[in-house]
C-alpha cells in the first residue's frame, strides 16, 4: 500500500531541490492512485511550468503550498487563471495583471525592501504582503541585512522554496557566509519537520 503522506512529501523535497521530473513521476503517481484529490495534478502543472520558467513555477508553488489550506478550490482557481494567462490567452492575462497591479504595489518589476517592509506593516503580516507582490514584483536587496532579515522572514512563512532561490542566488556573493550556512540549515530542519507530520 502506498504511503501518501510520504509520497507526497517525497515529491514536494524533489520539486524544491529542483528535481523537476522526479517530482512529476511522483506527482503522477499520487494523481493515478488518489483521483479524487484535487491539488496532486496541481503540483504535476508546477513540474510542467518548470520546465520553461523555473522562477514561475517556485512562486506558484509556493503561494499554493500556502493558500490551499485556507482554501483549496480558491487557490487551484488562482493557479488556473495564472497558467491559463501564462498560456496565451491575452484578455485573461491583462486581467490577471490588473488584478495584481491594483492589490500590489504600483512599481515595474522590483519594490525596495524598506518600501516592501512598508507595505508588510499596511497589510498587516508579512505573508499577506508578499502574496500580494510575489507573481509581479522582485524585491530589491540593498544590503546583507536586509537580505538575511528577507530570507528569515520567507522561512517563517513557508515560503521555503522562494528562500532557497534567493539563497542559491545570492550565495556566491557571500559565500561560507556563517549566515548564509545557518539559513541553509533552517530550512533542511523545516523540510525534515514538514516531512514527518
């Protein structure tokens, strides 16, 4: 008999270490085997986005790992009307977009984290403010405290695959940082505690 809990969180430490197709056979087979649930196809379309937009397909995945506990049907409907706008379909992405640009920040592509740390106290939590930009706006890192403040915050919020990004991202820039090292280990300990509920 197969051990969903176990497969399922099997296939979701493949997707954040970037595993994409070890992922998606996983994902597959938890969908062939429990038809009746409906967030495992979800996660297999994460493993497909991947392969063209791996940024896109973290983002998504993470804001699903979070929203769908609060509400399934509302965040399977989100993630549809983004891949849906992702596929081509023009007036549902100028729609998408609107939606975004009038709950987030009017800015280009990336906020100032004390801009970001603004908008965290006007919405009232930080998960709240970085869903709110997290598919339309990079936040610009200025400095390393900033940055480690920012990362913190991600591992609090369960934005764990998003904080490994940035760290891989920034890790050249200072690496064998002591920080840097203990982010890393924060978040193995979160996928090991996550793994075992």
């Amino acid at each position: 008999m197969i051990n969903e809990n176990r497969l399922l969180n099997e296939a979701n430490s493949f997707f954040t270490q970037k595993k994409f197709d070890k992922a998606l056979f996983l994902y597959s087979q938890l969908s062939s085997n429990f038809p009746e649930n409906k967030e495992y196809p979800v996660y297999a379309l994460f493993c497909d986005i991947a392969s063209e937009d791996e940024e896109k397909a973290i983002s998504l995945f993470d804001y699903f790992s979070v929203v769908k506990d609060e509400n399934i049907d509302e965040a399977i409907q989100y993630v549809e009307d983004v891949v849906n706008a992702y596929d081509g379909d023009i007036d549902k992405m100028m729609n998408v977009l609107k939606d975004l640009n009038e709950s987030t920040v009017d800015s280009l592509d990336a906020i100032r984290y004390d801009d970001f740390k603004t908008l965290i106290e006007s919405r009232g939590s930080f998960r709240i403010a970085f869903e709110d930009i997290m598919f339309s706006t990079k936040v610009a890192i200025e400095n390393k405290d900033d940055f480690f403040d920012f990362v913190t915050k991600l591992i609090d919020n369960d934005f764990n695959s998003t904080a490994y990004t940035y760290l891989d991202g920034f890790n050249e820039y200072f690496s064998y940082d002591e920080q840097i090292e203990k982010l890393y280990k924060r978040l193995e300990e979160k996928q090991l505690a996550n793994n075992h509920k």
